[in-house]
C-alpha cells in the first residue's frame, strides 16, 4: 500500500482559511491531520492579532482540525538555512524557509496561497490554492 504524503501548510493558507478569503475551501479539505511548523503557526496568530482578530479563534480551529504543529528542531533549521540562497532570489522569509524545511523533513506537499512559495525549486510538491498571486 502506498504512503499517503503529509499535508504541510504554510501560514498563508492557513490564514487564508481562518479569514475565509476566496478559495477557503481549498484548504478546508486538507485541514484534518494536517501539520504545520511552529514558526508558521506563531506567524498565524501574529498576522490575526495584526490585523485587529482574536488569537483565539486560530488556535480553536488548529485544536479542532487536529493540525499538528511540528516544533522547529535542529534538522528544520539546517535546512531553511541550506535553502536561504534560493529563498532570497525569491523573496522568500524565514518563515517561508521554515515550512518548505519541514514539507522536506517529512516528504510531505506543501500547501500555500503565497505564488513566491510555489515557485521554490524543492523536492516535495508545492499546490497553490489561490490562482493569481
């Protein structure tokens, strides 16, 4: 029987479904048994407090999909720093590094809504669930 990928998601498109931005559903499917970096789900709740929500709410829906958030270990930040080089070229942050790290680590595809993100040249696939950015 062949394994079944992870679903790793970026802060984007976590956030994307948090604030129900066009395409929400996208990730909505993907949801349940998920995994998320720590460093992208610190980036989720800053992003909802930014822009004047509740952290609350963020941290409910990542209880209630059951998304596992993957503490940033040793093997993550070798590799987010082994991919600084192409993540500059595109803009890329650290957080971005840190969740193409973690999609790596556990072989798993990538979810984001971020266009920069999906254009990294990385060994695992990267869906974009927006079209157009």
């Amino acid at each position: 029987m062949p394994s079944v990928s992870r679903v790793v998601l970026d802060a984007s498109a976590l956030l994307m479904h948090v604030q129900e931005e066009p395409g929400w559903e996208k990730v909505e499917c993907q949801l349940h048994g998920s995994m998320m970096s720590t460093v992208n789900y610190s980036e989720v709740l800053k992003k909802v407090i930014e822009r004047g929500g509740q952290a609350a709410a963020a941290t409910a829906l990542v209880q209630r999909s059951r998304i596992e958030l993957a503490n940033f270990d040793a093997e993550q930040g070798h590799l987010a720093a082994e991919l600084w080089p192409m993540g500059k070229s595109l803009g890329l942050s650290f957080a971005d590094r840190a969740c193409l790290a973690l999609g790596i680590a556990v072989s798993g595809t990538i979810l984001t809504a971020d266009g920069r993100l999906a254009e990294a040249d990385v060994p695992v696939k990267i869906v974009l669930v927006r079209k157009g950015h």
